[in-house]
C-alpha cells in the first residue's frame, strides 16, 4: 500500500466513524448507552483480532471503514454513562475526570506498547493485532460486570421505589417545613433519587 493510499485509508475510517457515532448516539437515545457501548466495545475487539486475516489492500480498506464504523462510539458513549454511575452531581465532574486521567494514561502508553510489538521492520502486525484485540475484548468483559451492576442496583431495594420514598419525603418536607435546614436536606434526597431514577430508566 503507498503512503498516500494509507492516509486516504484513515479519513475513510475517521469519516465512517463519524457515522457511527451519530448512529450510535440516536440508539443511546432510544433505548440507554449501556447497549449500543456494549455492542461497540464488543465488535470493535472482533475486529480487531479480524485484522490478522486481511492480507490485501481492498480487504483492508473494507476493514478500516468498519472499525472506524464500530470504533467511533466509544468516544462519546462513555462520559454519558457517569450520570447513572454517580447519580450526585457534588462529585461528578471529579469522578469524570479521574475516568479521563485513566484513559489518558492508557492512551498515552499504548502508542509505545504498540511500536514494540511490531516486528520484521513494519511487515509483521499480528503481536499488535492479537495484543489491542485481546484488550478490547477484556475492556468488553468489564462493560458487562458494568452494566450487570447497574441493573441490580436499579433493581435492588434501595431504587426499586424511589417515586415512593420521594412522596414520603415531601411528607416529610410539609411537616417539618421548607425553611427549615431539615426540609432542604430532604428536598435535595428527593432531587437526587427522582434524577436517578430518570437516569437509570435507560440502563437496559
């Protein structure tokens, strides 16, 4: 492949995912983000380990349409999951961005990770191929104790009322007065659940 085949090989992926990210943003919408971010680590670690079986230049120029495709929802699918995963908006920017610091460090390493698993002078990319994919596909597993967790959190005692326990507070809120410190204390507890409740309607 010639080098400047190579660089029109990255915009077409970059462009496709574009694509993806759209797609997948309008699916998140529809039916939560655990799903489709899911789906999107999942396939985008198949394809990875697929990349060792692409042997000519129309085969990979395929192949980088469709990662680029599967790829692009990972970058704006996860900072929308932290919402339900720390449903009090007190720490959420801190928590978001020690997600971010992680993510930044991994980003940061795996470009020399990569280089060294290259091998033959830049002909032999399996050390590379089977390192990402074997990485995304744990990066996959994760998602799913992820996700399983938020399902029985949702599902557990704690939130499987919160209409409930918000009416009982604003009871609560009457008796003791709306001035009162105790009152504000309990219309925030009614603000939070009532905000994940409306968040984790999405979970699944």
């Amino acid at each position: 492949m010639s080098r400047s085949l190579s660089l029109y090989t990255i915009v077409i992926a970059q462009a496709v995912s574009i694509v993806g990210r759209l797609l997948a943003a309008y699916i998140a919408s529809r039916i939560g983000v655990m799903i489709p971010w899911l789906i999107s680590g999942a396939l985008s670690a198949v394809m990875c380990l697929a990349w060792a079986g692409i042997h000519d230049t129309a085969s990979f120029i395929a192949y980088a349409a469709l990662y680029g495709g599967f790829s692009g929802p990972l970058i704006p699918l996860p900072p929308s999951i932290f919402p339900v995963v720390c449903p009090d908006p007190k720490v959420l920017g801190a928590r978001l961005g020690m997600a971010q610091a992680i993510g930044a460090t991994a980003s940061l390493i795996g470009s020399p990770i990569a280089g060294a698993l290259i091998r033959d002078n830049g002909r032999n990319y399996l050390g590379l191929q089977l390192f990402s994919g074997f990485v995304m596909l744990i990066g996959a597993g994760l998602l799913v104790c992820l996700w399983m967790t938020l399902v029985k959190r949702r599902n557990s005692w704690t939130y499987s009322k919160p209409h409930e326990r918000s009416v009982i507070l604003l009871r609560l809120v009457l008796v003791t007065g709306v001035e009162s410190r105790e009152g504000q204390e309990m219309l925030e507890m009614c603000r939070d659940m009532l905000q994940y409740s409306l968040s984790s309607a999405y979970l699944t």
